[in-house]
C-alpha cells in the first residue's frame, strides 16, 4: 500500500463527468482513470485514515477493500425507476463494533463535487437497533448521555443532525417526554459539508478530516456503546 498524498483534480473532475456520462461505454473508456486516480488513492486514504482514527476510536474498521471501507461504484438498480448504473459520489466508511459494517456506527466521507460532506453515526437503524435506541433515549442515565453528546457535536459550526423520519412519536413512548424529538429518527447521524478544500489534494486532508470527526466522536461514541448493549 502507498503513502497517502492526496487525491487529484482529475479524481474530482471523474465524479463531476460521470454525472453527465452515466453509461457503460464512457465508464469502460475511463476506467483506467477510476482504477488509477480514484480507487487506488482512496485505498491510500483508508489505511492512513483509520491510522489516525484509532486514536480517538482505537477499535474502528479501515478495511480498504470494495464492500468493506469502499463503496461499489455500481448502483443497484433492481427495484429503482432510476436504471443509471453508477453512483456520482464516492462513499468511504469506517465502522466501529462487532456487528455487520452497516449495522455499526461509522465514520463517513463522502466526496459530490463542488463539495465533500464529513459524517458519523449509524443512517439507518435495523429493527432490534431501532428499539434499543428508542429505549436508550427514555432511559435516564443514557438518554441524558445522548443529549449532552448531540449538543456538543451541534454546538460545532455547520454541524447538524440528519433529518427525522417520524411526525410523531411512536406508539408506547411519551409525546412529552423532554427527548422525545430523538424519537422522530429512525437512523441517527450528523454531518457536516464543505467545498471541497484545498486539503483534499494533499496529504494535510487526513488531519482536516480528523478535525471533523473527532468533534463528532461524542456521538459515534454514545451509537458504539448503545450497540454493543444489545
């Protein structure tokens, strides 16, 4: 494996491209471009990436694999009105717990020219997730922990919470409950994003994105440890 040194204007304008030239013929013709100046440095990132991670998430996953830390180009168009064969962003996860990479909290970057957008937390909750952390929210010791967790990562400029699911709160629990917002959500995560900065094309972008996540830590955290009780 490589040293990272930065992704390349060439690897940006790639994604910015296949927006335009979503096809088979256009991809076949700048595959090379993808194998060499997309892929191979995302790999680079991976491992310097979850090198740096482990420092505030000793246990996380950086696995620098295809359905592993790197996301498959390709869409999954079988049930999609949408039959576009290739995705426009580049996704890269690291994952924290004992559990499948998509049911653990995780670290994400996620590159869509002109921006790049940072997160952390777990986008969708498989059902027995969903339950504890709606159980977890009402509990006192651990819904005040998220509380305090949410308001320190929000309390960062442009950080914010993903959207919520719900209208109301689910059935069982107290509309008046003083967390009861959290209950709106059915994943939990928060994001933050950016013009892609000049970081991007060195070496300097594992310590800015470091900066943003270990400012998310407090929740990743609060998603690890609510997981690993289940």
């Amino acid at each position: 494996m490589m040293e990272f040194t930065g992704f390349s204007k060439e690897c940006v304008k790639f994604w910015s491209d296949i927006v335009a030239n979503n096809d088979k013929v256009w991809f076949e013709k700048n595959r090379q471009v993808y194998e060499e100046l997309v892929q191979q440095p995302s790999r680079n990132f991976v491992t310097a990436m979850g090198q740096k991670l482990r420092q505030i998430s000793p246990g996380v996953n950086a696995d620098p694999r295809v359905n592993k830390s790197l996301f498959k180009i390709h869409r999954d168009t079988r049930f999609s009105p949408d039959k576009t064969p290739f995705k426009t962003h580049m996704g890269i996860l690291f994952w924290e717990g004992t559990r499948k990479r998509m049911e653990c909290s995780c670290y994400y970057f996620h590159l869509e020219p002109p921006n790049l957008m940072l997160g952390a937390g777990i986008y969708m909750f498989p059902k027995p997730h969903l339950q504890a952390f709606r159980n977890s929210v009402v509990e006192p010791k651990h819904g005040s922990a998220l509380d305090k967790a949410v308001s320190a990562v929000t309390g960062h400029r442009g950080f914010n919470l993903g959207t919520t699911r719900y209208k109301k709160t689910p059935r069982g629990f107290d509309p008046e409950h003083k967390f009861a917002d959290y209950l709106l959500h059915n994943g939990l995560t928060v994001g933050v994003t950016r013009e892609i900065p000049d970081a991007f094309f060195s070496a300097e972008l594992i310590d800015f994105c470091f900066d943003s996540y270990k400012k998310m830590a407090p929740l990743h955290n609060w998603l690890v440890a609510m997981t690993e009780r289940l």
